[in-house]
C-alpha cells in the first residue's frame, strides 16, 4: 500500500519492531533523523503526518513517495513506506543532491527551497 494522501486518513507510526515501525526507524535511520533534536520520537510521528499532508510529493523511492517540506526549520525530503494496515512501516531521508531532476523540474534548488518554505513548512510561523 502506499502512503496514503492528503484526502484519506494520515497515517500513523505504531510502536513495531527491529523490521517495522518506529522502533525499526529510530534504529535503522535514525541517524539521518539527529537534526529533529531530542524530542526525536515524538517528532518523528509528527513528520509522518505533516509529509503525506502537506509535503510536496516529489518522487519515489521504489513504491515509497517522496515528500519534500520544511519541518520545524528543517530542509527535509522524506521517504515513507505505509504497510497494508495503514502504519508507517519505514520511513528516511533522502538527499535533494541525488534527486536533481525532481529538482530542476521545480525550477533549481533555490527555486524549490523558495517553494517548500512557502507553501509545504510545518509549523507554520
């Protein structure tokens, strides 16, 4: 199943495993999730949400989306993966270095950056 979008119910992160869940995400990615400070966990469930409703669906990792969004100051681009039953199974970041063709479609990196904090930015200020 994938994400599901903005006209659908908004997904949530269940507690899971070493495969699947945020116990899985805090241990495979979450590195990549440092910049969300200490209050990683609860922030995480925050951007799983604010990605698949307000993020910009830019591409896909395999049949996961892609959103890109400013999340609480953050430039992020984000992959998550929604399992059968609805929960986020996985989720990660990916580079906008390595999407530069998503990007040149939004007029280059500071055309979409202008984008994202405009129009894709949690909270909003």
């Amino acid at each position: 199943m994938s994400v599901l979008n903005s006209f659908q119910l908004l997904p949530a992160i269940e507690i899971g495993n070493e495969k699947a869940g945020l116990q899985h995400i805090l241990d495979k990615h979450g590195k990549e999730f440092e910049r969300l400070g200490e209050e990683k966990e609860t922030k995480l469930m925050e951007l799983a949400e604010t990605s698949t409703s307000i993020g910009l669906r830019m591409c896909a990792q395999k049949s996961r989306p892609i959103f890109g969004l400013f999340f609480h100051g953050n430039l992020l681009a984000v992959a998550i993966q929604a399992g059968d039953n609805g929960f986020v199974v996985s989720m990660n970041t990916k580079s906008f270095d390595r999407m530069k063709d998503e990007v040149a479609k939004h007029g280059g990196t500071e055309q979409l950056e202008k984008l994202l904090r405009e129009l894709h930015s949690w909270p909003i200020y």
